[in-house]
C-alpha cells in the first residue's frame, strides 16, 4: 500500500482545530476567514495571519486547485506513508496552500489542476489529498 491508500492512525485535534476535523468526516473541507480583513487561511489558527484578529469563521472549500510544488518521497516518516509517494504543495482556488499527497508517482506539473478526494483515518476523520483532474 501507499501513502494514499492506507488507513493512518488519527492526529490530534484540539479545540481549535476541532470544527475543521468534525467537517472532514463529512468530506468537507473547511478554511478559516477573518471577519476583519477578509482573509481565507489554512490550516486552521486561533488568530488570522494578515491582521491578528480573533474573529474567525469558517467556509467551504470548492474543493480544486493547482500543484504549486511536487516531490517524490522515497523515505517513510512514519506508519501509513509506504514510499515511494508523491508529497505536494497545492494552492487551492480560495488562495491558501496546503500540504498533501498525490497518487501515484508523476509525473506531475506545477499549475497542473487537482481535485480533492479523501484519504480515511483510523477514528473517522479523514485527511484532505488531491488527484488530477481528468
């Protein structure tokens, strides 16, 4: 198996980042937005990272964006990450980036758009992971 088919053991979540952990076992992926400055951040913080405002909601993602950077990982960090796999920066339609895999091995393009799907942890929830758009 590889890193986007095995079942991962669950990170924490704390009271934070909670609403956004709860929002994924519904396959929905949700962005902090700052009430003061407009803002969309990922992942989530207790304050906004353009103006340090505290007041924070939260919106969907449309759930595409486009491969930013790739790298293949030919060394496992730890259990559920069976290399080789593809570790990628995505930058989502709303503007923050995340962290996450690709399937398979590439090759791949930066600006090449991506879609979400979802990989399942062991409690439930499950972690955000993009594949190419047909």
């Amino acid at each position: 198996m590889n890193a986007d088919e095995t079942i991962m053991p669950a990170p924490p979540q704390d009271p934070v980042t909670e609403p956004w952990w709860q929002a994924t076992r519904e396959r929905r992926l949700l962005l902090q937005h700052c009430a003061s400055c407009e803002r969309v951040q990922y992942p989530p913080r207790s304050v906004c990272t353009a103006c340090v405002a505290t007041e924070l909601g939260w919106q969907e993602a449309a759930g595409i964006g486009e491969i930013d950077a790739w790298t293949v990982v030919r060394r496992s960090p730890g259990p559920g990450f069976d290399p080789p796999y593809v570790l990628a920066r995505v930058r989502l339609a709303e503007g923050p980036v995340l962290l996450t895999t690709l399937p398979g091995s590439g090759p791949y393009r930066c600006g090449q758009p991506v879609a979400l799907t979802w990989r399942p942890l062991s409690d439930g929830r499950r972690l955000p992971v993009f594949a190419p758009l047909e």
